[in-house]
C-alpha cells in the first residue's frame, strides 16, 4: 500500500486516475534513462558515480554546463519513502550566498520544472568567472548560474585553466575542474573598518584580496561586507567590560588612559564563512588578538 501523495501506489484491481505530477515525473525518468543509457561518451552521465537527478527549479530552462545551486529534494520521505529510496532526486536553483559548496554543474540541458542528470562531486568540464588567473579553486556564483566563481579555496579544484588569450570573455574560462565535498569558504581579505558593538567587541568592513607581490589588497570583482555581510572577530566573540578578554588581557590590569583596541585598516585575515543568521543575513569569522593603546601618564 503506497503512501498518500502524487507518487502513491494502488493495489490490484483498484480504480485510479493517474496525477499529473506522478505522470510527468515518470516520463521525466524514463527519458533521463533512455539518454544516460544510449551513450557512454564523457561527460554523458552515464558512468559518472558522483552524478545525481536534479531538477530544475530555477524557473527557466538551463543549458549544459549551467550551476544551480542544490536546494530542497522535490520527493521528500515524509510522503513518499519508497520513491525517495527508489529514485534520489535533487532541487535545484539559481544560486545565491546560501548555496556556498552545494554547487551542481548541469551535465545535460534542462528544461525548466524538468529532471536530468547533473555532477556534484567528480571531474567536469564547467566556465569559471576568474577573479584572478592565480586562482586554483572555485565555488558558486552568486551573480550568475552561467558559471562558477574563482578564489583561494572552494570545493571546486581547477585542474586546467583556459589561458586568457584563448577565450571568448577575459574573465570567463573555460576549465576541467574536480568538483569535492562543500563546507565553510576561506577566503583571505583586508580588514577596511570597524564599529563598536558592545564593550571590547567589533563588527569588521572587509574586502577581498589577492597578494599583489609586496602586500595583501583588495581585488577587483571582489566580496566585500557591503554586499555579503560584516565580520567578526572570534578572539572578541566573549569579550565584556571586565576582566580577561580573549586575547588574553586583563583590562583591569590596564592604566585609565589605556583601552582594548578593535583590529586596524589594513590587517589581512582569513575569513570563514558564510554563516546565516535567523534572519538569513549572512556573517564571516575571523580569529585576530586585539592590542591595548593609549597615552601614558
């Protein structure tokens, strides 16, 4: 006896009209297998283990190569769980800041509410937007699902880079990249500001940066807090009026004329992140001892 859902089973001898929804999504099944089985050429999906169902729910139709960002399965267990065991499908969406590591490179075009095959974890041919051509991993693009995005860490492992003469775009390449298991980004950045949150605790403006040969700054095209969210500071994370603070430093012990100082413009940090707030605002950490300053007596 099946579950109660578009994908419910009937016994023997019982009247049934088949829902649309089941419908479609057998058909949709059946042309997947009818392609991944007819060809066993790279890149066709039909030998590919790290390959999975995807549908595209991005509300238009995609093309080969195309990321989405992984989202909600669409057969959940809780109406049906012999289909969600028989045939593990995947959502997917136009990606945004949440989808960090849950990138999914289109192996096949898809039209849209459709199901095909897409890489999640393998090798695959996919555009990456380089931010800069030192660049060895990648992540989802925020700004487009035409392409991932290059930076100093990511799951995506470039392993061929297009050269800049050879293509189309000169911030979009062509690469053969190891796509792995997502996690928390790293990213190394410039701390460009700060404002007091509470006592001895900042919340941190930031940029993105590449090492230019003689310092840590700020790149073009690069993130920034003014579009993905401020920083802080995980030495401060307890910090209070009073007594030993993260860095160490009994402030009591501190002359009046000296105060616990937020981390200054310039200093190069590795952020982690992102990570999402309740109200979905996304937040990076840092890990950077404070210092003390003030005038002596």
């Amino acid at each position: 006896m099946g579950v109660d859902g578009p994908l419910s089973k009937v016994t023997r001898g019982q009247p049934f009209a088949m829902p649309a929804a089941a419908y479609n999504a057998f058909v949709d099944a059946a042309e997947a297998h009818r392609r991944a089985g007819s060809s066993g050429s790279p890149g066709s999906g039909a030998a590919a283990p790290a390959s999975v169902w995807l549908r595209n729910d991005s509300a238009e139709d995609r093309g080969r190569f195309e990321v989405l960002g992984v989202d909600a399965a669409p057969i959940l267990p809780s109406l049906n769980l012999t289909e969600f065991q028989r045939w593990p499908v995947l959502g997917g969406v136009a990606p945004t800041l949440a989808h960090a590591g849950l990138a999914a490179v289109l192996l096949e075009p898809i039209r849209a509410g459709r199901v095909g095959r897409a890489m999640v974890a393998g090798v695959t041919a996919c555009r990456v937007r380089m931010i800069d051509d030192r660049d060895r991993c990648a992540d989802i693009d925020e700004t487009s699902p035409q392409t991932l995005r290059s930076g100093l860490d990511g799951p995506a492992r470039l392993l061929w880079v297009q050269p800049p003469p050879d293509r189309e775009e000169p911030d979009t390449a062509w690469t053969i990249a190891l796509l792995g298991p997502g996690g928390a980004r790293l990213m190394r950045a410039v701390i460009t500001g700060s404002s007091s949150l509470s006592t001895n605790r900042w919340q941190y403006e930031w940029a993105e940066a590449r090492w230019d040969g003689s310092k840590w700054s700020g790149v073009a095209g690069g993130y920034s807090h003014a579009s993905w969210g401020y920083a802080f500071n995980g030495v401060e994370s307890g910090n209070t009026g009073s007594g030993v603070q993260g860095s160490g430093i009994d402030v009591g012990n501190l002359p009046a004329t000296f105060a616990h100082k937020p981390v200054g413009p310039g200093a190069a940090v590795w952020l982690r992140g992102p990570e999402l707030g309740p109200d979905g605002t996304p937040a990076w950490t840092f890990d950077f001892a404070n210092n003390v300053d003030g005038s002596c007596p």
